[in-house]
C-alpha cells in the first residue's frame, strides 16, 4: 500500500515539474509590446508587402 502511495506521489511530482516547464516555456516564447510599437511594426509592415500581414489586426 505504501508503495503504492510513493508512486502516486511521484506521478504528482512529475506533473507539477512537467507544468512548470511547460509555464516556463510559454512565457518566455510570450512578447509584450506596448500600443505604440505595436502600430510602428504594422507601419513598417505595410511597406513591406511581401510580408502579407499588414492588415493582421492581431499584429
């Protein structure tokens, strides 16, 4: 029974550690930019049409 409980317990371990890897990486993949920059890069992009995302509202 005890054995039991330890590998429950490590399988709990193992996800917390997995989450946090996962948290980790999405936030250092996450940008923020402000309003500003956000309207100078769809400035910039719109002299860029090969770019093809200057009217990207999520840009």
């Amino acid at each position: 029974m005890e054995h039991e409980a330890r590998k429950a317990q490590l399988r709990e371990a193992q996800q917390r550690l997995a989450d946090k890897r996962r948290a980790d990486g999405l936030f250092k993949l996450s940008v923020w930019v402000t309003q500003e920059q956000a309207e100078r890069v769809r400035e910039l992009l719109k002299d860029c049409p090969r770019v093809g995302l200057a009217d990207d509202q999520e840009i």
